[in-house]
C-alpha cells in the first residue's frame, strides 16, 4: 500500500510485498524459491504470465540419482535443488511492467530484514522443531535462524542481516547503470551470474547434508545452471466461462487443471443446487478428480514435451470426460485420451525408511514447509493480488526456498529451493526427471477478465489443492451471487485422490476432506456415495486473497480469507 500511496503502480506494489514476503515468511518462501505470476495492464490486450520456476541442474540425471540408491527424489536436503526463480521472475515483473526503481521497491523488505520484525508463531514453531538439525548439521541454518543460539519466539525482534546485505548488493550492482532497466537487468545479473551465483556454487560443491533418506548428500546443483537461466514471460491460458475470461499460467504448472474444471462443471445446471448439498460436492469433486488425473498423465515442461494442451481444453474431449461422472465415487485415477493420445499416471513406491526417533527427521520427510501432523491445511506458498486505480492486475503465488527444507547458505541469508521432489524418477513421462527440466509447479494464480476488462485477481496457498479451492471461491462469485468476502468464507472441501506433489506423495483415491461446517447429513450423504471423508475443524482450508474491480469499475475491490488469520485486505 505504502508503493501505491508513492505513485507506484500494481507491479511495483507486487515486487515490493514479495520481498517482504521472502525476509517475513521464510518458511513458506524465500529468494531461491520459485513463483508464478499473472499479468494484465490497463491497456493489455493479453494477460500474460510470468514462469519463476527454475530448471533442474545439467547434470541431474535418472541415472545420477539412481546410483545413489533412490527411487524417488528427496523431499528435502540439496538433491531436489532447482535453479531459483523467484529473484528472475520478480525482477522481469519490475523491468517489464513496474515503473520504480529496484531501489525503491527494495527498501522495505531491507529494512526489515536489518532493523528485525515480530516472527509469525507458524514460524517460530518451525525453527524450535528443527534446531537440533541446525545445531548438528545445517549450520547455514543455526547461524541465520538461532541467534544466539536459540531458537527465537514471537516476542524476539528476529533480524536476517546476511539476507539484508544480499539485497544491498543487488541494488549496488546497476548503481552505475544508465536507466531503470538496465539498473534492473545489472541486479539479474548479480544475483544469477556474478556474487549470488559464486556463493551457491561454493556451497553446492562443498556442502554434503543430512536429507529425509538419512544420509548425507551434496548438490546437483551449480553455478552455471543459474547462468543460462532466464525467467520466461508468455501469454497465459485461457478460457471462455459464462461470459467471462478465465486466465491460469501454461501447462508447465497446475493452472490448466482450474480450467479443465470450469469446463466439466458448464455442462451441469447449478441454478437449483446448493452450494452445501452434498450433489454439489459430489460434482465438484468427481470433476477434479477427471482434471487432476489428466494433470498427473500430461502436465509437465512444453520445453522438452509436446503436450495436448488444446486437445485437452477441447470441447469435444470435455464432454466425452463429463460422461464418466456418476453418482457413485470413482474408485481409480481415469486420465483421458486427448487427440487420441496415450500417457499414464506414475504412482509412488513403497520406501522402507527406518524408525523415526528426532522429531526434525519426521519434520524434512515431509516435503512441504508446514510441521507434519499439526494441520490440515498446506501453508506452503503465500500469495500476492494488487489492482491499482489506473485498472492494472497482477497475481502471484511465491513459494519454494522453505526453511524446512534445505540448509540455509549462511553468506546469502536464505536457503536452496526443493521443487525437484514434484518430478518422478521414471523414463518417458511429462513430468520425469531430465537435466534442465522444469518440475511441473503447483503454483497457480487466477485472473479473470469481463467483457475484456480486468474483473478479478485471486490466489492461495496450498499446494496441490490450489486449483481445488480458489475454484469454490469463484464458483461462488459466478453463480451463487455471493460477494468476494463472503465467498472466502463458505464452508471448503477438496480431494486427494492423486498423488501428492510433494513427498511422501501421500494419496487417498476416493478421499475427500470437508470443514466441518458441512451438516452431518451431508457428510453421511457422500459417504453413502463412497466418497473416504475426513472432517477437519471449520475455517482451516485455504487462505484466499483476491483484490478486483466492480463490473462499472467504480471501484476497487479486495477480499481475504478468515482461515489461518494470516490473510489481508487492504485498500484506500
């Protein structure tokens, strides 16, 4: 708010939170994690989207990670380390679309990270879990995450000096540039060629750490990976929903899943179904149960596969997939044919893993940052929406680089991404593991345009089930005329029915999770459909923010979402 009340504009207000975000946050993102991001300018005649999920390392091979005895990629340590994109990603935002300086925008997310901030509890939780590892084995950790060699609580004014010289550097590397971009473009460069780059191929080369296997291994990870990587800036997927436009990044992310989902649910009329009846989550379930299967066959990098995206947004092949849903629970995963194509699903092996006996080795098996077993909901991603009053929109889901799981780069403040362990290691598949391969990404914001107007800009945490719960938020907009506050607020529910992205790649094929705020009878209801429902406590699915326009584009609109008490709305 302080970037927009300075004559900044959305894009600029957006880089400036996400930085915060990365010194604030840690355990749900950092610098070295990853992003993606959803554009659309007052005067745009496209949305665009911005690809801040880095490649895996050259030399990141099945046959490298096989000879280390693995089956599947570690949830955490330094193995499933990809090049960081969430730096790249922000700083094209800023260059491309932004009109500040790197400066400006910076200076906020410095003066937190050098004058100390209040650490969240969530936080605070984590590192107490952790810092036995710390202390033992993840030193870059205990030195950026215990000062004094304790672990910090809500009441300690936490600083990250390392992280704030990080972004001091980045800003004196284009002091001397001639205009604003090439200011931009010289702080790129530092960070993926020059002082940030060297730090990680010192550590990457060195380093050998405890991971979630119990043993201890070093990086695939290099100095040149980052070198040759470039954020990628694209127009965003598309389609066309009762009048409005439904934009999702490309099918190397989760996004097209939201979509495929819009296009089951149109050919169901929702005029008479309440939002709460079990009918509706029967639907809405059984629907992206269909998307999630074709997601798990045919989701991966367009870079290094010929993927159907067309073929799966095709009308036809959706009605054809519509057909398949029942009245009872689908027992299977049932990915389709699209253009008469054939892919299948990969599902996770059994790993004898011995006994757990520290609390931190069950804490890094689990390769989302949220401590395992104290929630229902994922909080392993943040999100950003802006609108400002000139009409611009910008979404963004920041995530990766989790305190949780890598050890922090003591010099640099912040530790490596793991989105690596998203990738299967199996020959012949979209999304398998191959040197500069992008792992598909969970992270998936939303804009919606009306009449070619910029509409809406929404977004959540929550991993796989990203697309599962924003959609109920929009659902709720769309037909059950609520407005976007109280459409943060109506009960949630979601599936799990396909493997997890994130280790242990857990999965329940006919298993549905609802707040309990949905009636005992609709409960019985679906399991009598053979639904596996599990209920958790009410307002515990999702953090959803969205910031907008209304329909005269009178004014300005945000919403954020009462779970977690995390979420905010903030406007003038």
């Amino acid at each position: 708010m302080a970037v927009l009340e300075r004559g900044g504009n959305a894009f600029d207000a957006a880089v400036a939170a996400a930085f915060v975000l990365q010194v604030v946050e840690p355990q749900n993102n950092g610098p070295a994690g990853d992003v993606t991001i959803l554009v659309h300018g007052a005067s745009a005649e496209t949305t665009r989207s911005i690809c801040g999920q880095g490649p895996m390392p050259a030399t990141a091979t099945l046959h490298a990670f096989r000879d280390l005895g693995l089956s599947e990629v570690p949830g955490s340590g330094l193995l499933p380390a990809t090049v960081p994109g969430a730096v790249g990603a922000w700083l094209r935002l800023l260059a491309e679309f932004g009109s500040m300086k790197l400066a400006d925008v910076l200076d906020y997310a410095i003066g937190y990270a050098a004058g100390g901030f209040s650490l969240l509890p969530e936080t605070t939780r984590a590192i107490a879990a952790l810092a036995p590892l710390y202390t033992a084995d993840w030193t870059g950790s205990a030195a950026t995450y215990l000062p004094g060699g304790l672990a910090p609580t809500t009441r300690t004014r936490f600083t990250n000096p390392a992280l704030a010289e990080t972004y001091r550097r980045l800003i004196l590397a284009g002091a001397g540039a001639a205009s604003r971009e090439a200011q931009i473009q010289a702080a790129h460069d530092a960070f993926y060629q020059g002082f940030v780059a060297e730090a990680i191929d010192r550590f990457a080369r060195t380093a050998s750490v405890l991971d979630s296997t119990g043993r201890r291994h070093g990086a695939f990870l290099r100095g040149d990976d980052l070198a040759t990587w470039e954020p990628t800036v694209e127009d965003a997927t598309h389609l066309d929903y009762r009048g409005q436009r439904v934009c999702k990044p490309g099918i190397w992310s989760q996004g097209p899943v939201f979509l495929q989902q819009l296009a089951l649910l149109d050919g169901f009329d929702f005029a008479s179904v309440d939002a709460s009846s079990a009918e509706y989550v029967h639907t809405v379930v059984e629907c992206a149960k269909l998307a999630m299967a074709d997601r798990e066959a045919w989701y991966g990098d367009p870079l290094h596969s010929e993927l159907p995206l067309e073929g799966l947004l095709d009308p036809g092949y959706t009605d054809e997939r519509r057909k398949l849903i029942g009245q009872e629970a689908s027992t299977e995963p049932r990915p389709g044919s699209p253009n008469g194509q054939t892919s299948w699903i990969p599902l996770p092996q059994p790993v004898e893993q011995p006994p757990v006996e520290e609390d931190w080795m069950a804490q890094i098996r689990h390769g989302v940052p949220n401590l395992a077993r104290t929630t229902a909901a994922r909080d392993d991603t943040c999100c950003v929406t802006v609108a400002d009053r000139e009409g611009n929109l910008v979404a963004a889901t920041p995530s990766g680089g989790w305190l949780k799981s890598s050890p922090a780069i003591a010099e640099l403040g912040f530790p490596l991404g793991t989105r690596g362990q998203s990738m299967w290691l199996v020959e012949g598949h979209p999304n398998s593991l191959a040197p500069r391969r992008r792992p598909r990404t969970t992270l998936s914001p939303t804009i919606v345009l009306r009449e070619g107007r910029p509409g809406l800009a929404f977004g959540t945490p929550g991993g796989d089930r990203q697309d599962q719960w924003t959609l109920l938020f929009f659902l709720a907009v769309t037909h059950f005329q609520r407005d976007l506050q109280q459409a943060t607020e109506l009960p949630m529910f979601h599936t799990d029915a396909l493997p997890a992205s994130f280790a242990p790649r857990e999965y329940r094929p006919r298993g549905v999770t609802v707040e309990r705020s949905f009636s005992p009878e609709v409960v019985s209801d679906l399991r009598q459909r053979g639904h596996d429902v599990a209920e958790v406590p009410e307002f515990t699915l999702g953090k959803i923010c969205a910031t907008g326009f209304t329909d005269d584009d009178g004014f300005i609109v945000a919403a954020a979402g009462p779970r977690g008490r995390q979420a905010y709305a903030m406007g003038r």
